[in-house]
C-alpha cells in the first residue's frame, strides 16, 4: 500500500503544482502576482521533479501529464524572452559610433558598508551611475563628486532616495515623484557622452505585494519617457523579472530593448540563480551590448548592474 499511498500523495502535489505554475503564467489580478511571475523559472525547473516521481511509481500518465503542463508554462515565459531578445537583432548588426558604460546600483538605506559599495562605484568606470536607496551611502556621495561631478537627487540628506551621477554635465533633468506613495523616484536627464547625446530614465517601483501601485508608477514613467527622442536608457530596480506580466507589457509598450542577458541581483545569497528583479533597457540607436551583475553586493541585499552600451548614428531622415 505504501506506493499507491505515496502516488497519491504526489498527485495531490502536482495539482497544486500545477496551480501556483499557472499563477505565473495567468493574470488573475491577485495582490502579490507579479512576484509569482518572476518566479516563473524557478518554480517550473523547481517541480520537475514531480513528474519524475510519479513515473518512478508507475503512474505514467500522471507523470505525462505533468510534464507537459510544467513545459506549456516554462514556454510561456521563454516565448516572452524571446520577443524581448529579438528586438535587439536589427541594431546589433550596425557598427556602434561610441558606447557607454553605465551602472544601476541599489545599496540598500540601512547598509553598514556603504563605504565599500561607494568605493566599487568610484572603481567602476561607469560614465553614469543610479544609486537607488542612496542614503545607504551617507556620506561618500560627497567624496563620489570627485569623479561624478554632476547630480541629479539627493541635494540634501534629508530627502535622498535616490540620485542620477554623470561624469558629464546635464543638459536636461527632473525629479518626479511617483504616484501613490508620492516618493522622488523617478529620474529623466540628458548628457552628451563622447559627443554623442543620451536620455538617461532612473526609476524605482514598489514593490509587487504593494497591490496595484507598481502598474500604475509604470504607467507614469511610460508618460514621462514618451517625449525622449534619440538613444536612451532605463535603468533600475523593479522589484519584478523582466518577464513578469506587468513588466513585460509595460517593456513593450514601450517600445524597450533588454540587455542580452538577465543577471540575477537577488536575493544575493543566491548568486546567479537568484532573480533579476533589477533591470536595464534601451531604445532609439542605444543597445546594450554585455551586462552583468556586480561581483559582490558590497552590503546591500541586491548586486547592481554594470553595462556597455552601445550608441549607433543616427538615423537617415
């Protein structure tokens, strides 16, 4: 009776499986989802091991079954990338006039080595830089006007979130609050690099459990970046996969462009397999050519995002 008992056992777990897998794959307009959505890999890859079982005790067709489900919604999300990813293929066969490097970092506001992760930005090299949750560097943003002279964000201690550093000067910049929650985070600017002029967008969304607020602060960006013409570049921390529902339309919609890969930032203890809830994106001559997460977390809970990006000429008239 002991197999029979355990076979049933396991289709119980495969119905629920199979529930929280079609979670990630259907909106059904639940607080928290798009944190299942983001999971959308991990727990398709994680319940394979289901099927397995259940053709180990002999019941083939569950096991089937299964499967064929847990492939449907790991499709899904792949079918996702790869609309992402294919946008790219046009601009990577043109020759870049210059490119860029550029760094999105979310240090964390109770982070006790700020110094240290004051200390990579300043070794980076990026020519531009978005600390999110910056107060986590006291301080060293004092010391970081050394080699980022120019700021947007953070004029005072007292109200920084989070800020915008660029080696060279702003020709444009705002500070716009997001809805709902009505905090400074969102950043739009413009700076010419290497004589070839960038949008820059920094943003930071609620997170996902924080029911309806990350769609809407989505909508608001996608307003605010509408007028950008030219290269530009969006960068910062989604709290959400690049693949999650809301992401993925809000990505399309507006007409954005992944790095081409998606670097895990946390949770950093689990290093690459984490999930890449902090993201990049381009559009208009701008390709992100190598992107990837920062070596260490330098105190925070996420790992930031160095990139090379690629500016191409303009386009004929």
């Amino acid at each position: 009776m002991v197999v029979p008992e355990f076979r049933g056992v396991l289709t119980g777990l495969s119905l629920v499986a199979v529930g929280l897998l079609a979670a990630t794959n259907i909106d059904f307009g639940l607080a928290g989802e798009a944190l299942l959505s983001s999971l959308q890999f991990h727990i398709g890859l994680a319940v394979l091991a289901l099927p397995l079982l259940l053709l180990l005790t002999g019941a083939w067709r569950r096991a089937l079954l299964m499967l064929g489900l847990i492939v449907i919604g790991l499709a899904d999300g792949g079918y996702t990338v790869l609309q992402q990813q294919s946008l790219r293929s046009a601009l990577a066969k043109q020759t870049p006039v210059t490119t860029v490097s550029v760094l999105s970092f979310n240090v964390l506001n109770s982070n006790v080595r700020g110094a240290d992760a004051a200390a990579y930005i300043a070794s980076s090299g990026a020519d531009i830089v978005t600390v999110l949750e910056a107060v986590g560097l006291g301080d060293r943003l004092a010391d970081l006007a050394r080699i980022y002279p120019y700021r947007l964000g953070c004029e005072t201690v007292a109200i920084c979130d989070m800020t915008l550093l660029s080696k060279t000067p702003f020709t444009e910049g705002r500070v716009i609050p997001l809805p709902s929650l009505n905090r400074l985070r969102l950043i739009t600017a413009k700076t010419m690099v290497h004589g070839q002029e960038l949008a820059v967008v920094s943003m930071h969304l609620s997170k996902p459990y924080f029911d309806g607020i990350a769609p809407w602060e989505m909508k608001q960006v996608g307003w605010a970046i509408g007028h950008l013409k030219g290269p530009v570049v969006l960068m910062g921390d989604f709290n959400a996969a690049a693949w999650s529902h809301d992401v993925a339309q809000f990505v399309a919609e507006a007409k954005l462009m992944p790095g081409p890969g998606y670097p895990a930032t946390w949770p950093v203890e689990a290093g690459a397999y984490g999930v890449p809830i902090d993201n990049m994106f381009t559009r208009g001559g701008a390709l992100i050519q190598s992107i990837a997460a920062t070596p260490q977390s330098y105190g925070s809970n996420h790992r930031g995002l160095l990139a090379t990006v690629a500016i191409m000429p303009p386009a004929a008239p």
